[in-house]
C-alpha cells in the first residue's frame, strides 16, 4: 500500500544552505490522525478489486521526500508565508518577473533535482509492474514519478525538468540550462534556505539585478519551464488524452491531493458521471470527498 514511509537520505546543500532532510521532511508533511483498520482494510478491498486502476497524485505525495505542497494547514507555502507563484501572464509579459523567477530557480536547482522518490512513488511503479495500475495522472511536477520508473504516465502540469521555448517550441533539459546559467554568471552567488513546490526560492529583489537569463539557442527566443503556471490552462490534447484513460479504467485513486486546482479535479467529476468507484488517501479534506466511496 501507499504506507510506511521510507527513509530519506540525510543532507542535501543549497549554495551555502545545508538542510538536514529529516528535519524538512517533518515540516511539510501536515498533522494527521493514523489510519484505522477498518478504513485500510476496505482501502485494501478496494484496491484489490480493481483491475485498471486510475490514480491521481498530488503535492501530498512528495512531502515525505522534502518537498512542500501549496496548502496544507500549518506546513504549506500558503500557510508559511505570504508568497505566490508565478502566474503565467506575469512571466511572459515582463523580463524583470523571468530575471526574478530564473534567478530564484537557478538557486534553487540544485537541492530541488537532488529529491528521490519515496516509497509511495515506488508502490505505484510497482502496481504498474504487476499490471494493477492501468494510468498514473500526476499533478506535481517534480518528477519523482518518472525518476521511480513509471512508465504509464502523464505529467499534467508538466516538468521542471524540462525547459520549452515558448518562440520556437524547443525542450531541453533543465540540467542544460543551469550550466548555461552558470557560464553567464560568474561570480554571482545567492543563498536561500525556503524552497516553494516548483523548485523556486525566496530571494530579495536587490540580489537578482545583475542575474543573466540567457535565450533559446536556437531561435533567441524566452525560455519557460516546462509547466503549466498559475493562471494557464493544460493543453487540450493533453486532457483529452486523460480522459480516454480514464474511460478504459474501472476504479480511481487519489493519493496526496486536495484537488482544488481544476485540471485535476475534472477527472473526478468525469469519473463519478461514469459510476466508478473513488478511493481518496489523502491528509486533510478535498474537493471530491462528497464523490468517493472510500476516504
């Protein structure tokens, strides 16, 4: 099943900023109750029965590898602090917000690639394995689901390991990219010991002016993560795609997500029109409790 946790490894460094991950593992992962017998044993019957299981994952999931989700009582970004992320109309019509952005980005990288899969990542892969899960719709994009092994899987809101050119259409690896951001930069160096969900951290403005963005090296182009940003929609053949998923399976799981952003949420409206068992696993409540079988 989804639970215990495994362990984590230990230290991970940020610029001058060592986190000992036990630590911040234990500051994202909300509050909760333990599960009782009974509601493990029909999550157990649940899982059992089905044969083309559909799964949504969520933030939820990776707190247990150190990274944090948006809203979470007590331990999310929202509840933390007075950030927001990016939204999408605000990245592409000022270079000032991308400068601020990629500059916190390009602190942030190192220790947000170096998070591993925990051992609800490695459950799901290996669902996949012994034919149990049919297809795995993520809404994170830290791309612990890919690094697990999944293979029938479809990141939502896409990857911050991946960088697009929104001029020419162009992917190239985020890894890429910070080598690139490394040569512009000699000698520039902030600290940060805040990472939000999408690998971004608090930096104060004055420390970005002098930072150096390149553009697409083959058109000249900005350079985006790979993601759908606040205020964006999800590409339609993506969705649609989803939803034919969704139509060759016979139950639904959703592990670690509040399902408050619509793009995920839809789903669950899609399955309960088509009556078909939902299963939720998650800390604190959600937008589809009233649609699930199982909580």
């Amino acid at each position: 099943m989804l639970l215990p946790w495994r362990s984590l490894p230990p230290r991970v460094a940020v610029g001058r900023c060592a986190f000992t991950i036990q630590a911040t593992v234990q500051r994202f992962v909300p509050a909760s109750s333990s599960i009782d017998s009974s509601a493990l044993e029909q999550l157990q019957a649940f899982v059992s029965q089905a044969s083309r299981l559909f799964v949504i994952s969520g933030a939820g999931l990776s707190t247990e590898s150190g990274i944090p989700d948006y809203r979470s009582e007590g331990v999310g970004l929202y509840a933390r602090t007075n950030r927001r992320p990016m939204q999408h109309s605000e990245f592409v019509r000022s270079a000032k917000s991308r400068q601020r952005y990629w500059a916190r980005n390009y602190v942030g990288w190192p220790q947000f690639s170096s998070h591993q899969p925990n051992s609800a990542h490695l459950a799901l892969r290996d669902w996949e394995e012994k034919g149990k899960l049919h297809w795995l719709v993520t809404q994170n994009v830290d791309a612990l689901h890919l690094k697990a092994g999944q293979q029938r899987l479809t990141e939502l809101h896409g990857s911050t390991h991946r960088v697009v050119c929104l001029d020419c259409g162009q992917l190239t690896p985020r890894a890429e990219l910070q080598k690139r951001f490394a040569a512009l930069n000699p000698g520039w160096e902030a600290s940060a010991c805040a990472v939000a969900p999408d690998g971004d951290v608090f930096l104060e403005d004055e420390q970005v002016l002098n930072f150096r963005v390149p553009a697409c090296d083959a058109c000249g182009g900005v350079l985006k993560p790979e993601v759908t940003f606040f205020g964006d929609v999800v590409n339609r053949t993506t969705v649609h795609f989803v939803h034919n998923k969704l139509a060759e399976s016979d139950a639904v799981l959703v592990a670690g997500s509040s399902l408050q952003v619509f793009s995920g949420y839809r789903f669950l409206l899609a399955a309960s029109e088509r009556k078909l068992p939902i299963a939720i696993v998650n800390i604190g409540p959600t937008r589809a409790d009233h649609l699930t079988d199982i909580r």
